[in-house]
C-alpha cells in the first residue's frame, strides 16, 4: 500500500499531492464540476480496440484501468484490487 501524500507540491521532489476527493470527483476526464487532477489528457490512452483504457467510475471511486472489459479499481478502499465487469 503507497504513503499518503500530503496536499500541495513538496518543494523538495516537485511532488503533487491530491486530496482523495479531488481524485474520485471526476467521472470523466474533463469533468467541469470538478477541480483539476492529473488525469488531464488521459482520455487519449485507448486499448488495442481504440476504446479507453481508463473508466472515471462515480464520485465516490477512484478511476480504474479496462482490460478485456474488466475494470480494476479499488472500489473499497482496503487497499485491494477488485476486477469488475464493464457496464454496458
């Protein structure tokens, strides 16, 4: 399991950290309601069958990457990856 981050760039590395909310907010990559994230520009990275490699979720998750239709993701935040087929 990753180190929380504190919010705000650590002027040391240039690392940015975000709170979780800002990083489940978005449910799609340009998501007005939303403040900025770095999924900026994610939308772009699509699967060998040019449909997105990523899946935003709902506010209360954090986005998942797609494989053969199936999205991981941590969906209750213990840390684990749970797969879960891809709503049609």
């Amino acid at each position: 399991m990753l180190a929380p981050v504190a919010d705000g760039i650590d002027p040391g590395t240039g690392v940015i950290g975000y709170p979780l909310s800002d990083l489940q907010c978005p449910t799609t990559v340009d998501d007005g309601n939303c403040l900025p994230t770095p999924y900026v520009g994610w939308n772009s990275y699509l699967n060998d069958d040019s449909n997105p490699a990523w899946d935003f979720g709902t506010t209360a998750e954090l986005l998942g990457l797609i494989i053969d239709g199936v999205v991981y993701r941590d969906i209750d935040g213990n840390g684990n990856i749970t797969a879960s087929k891809l709503a049609d």
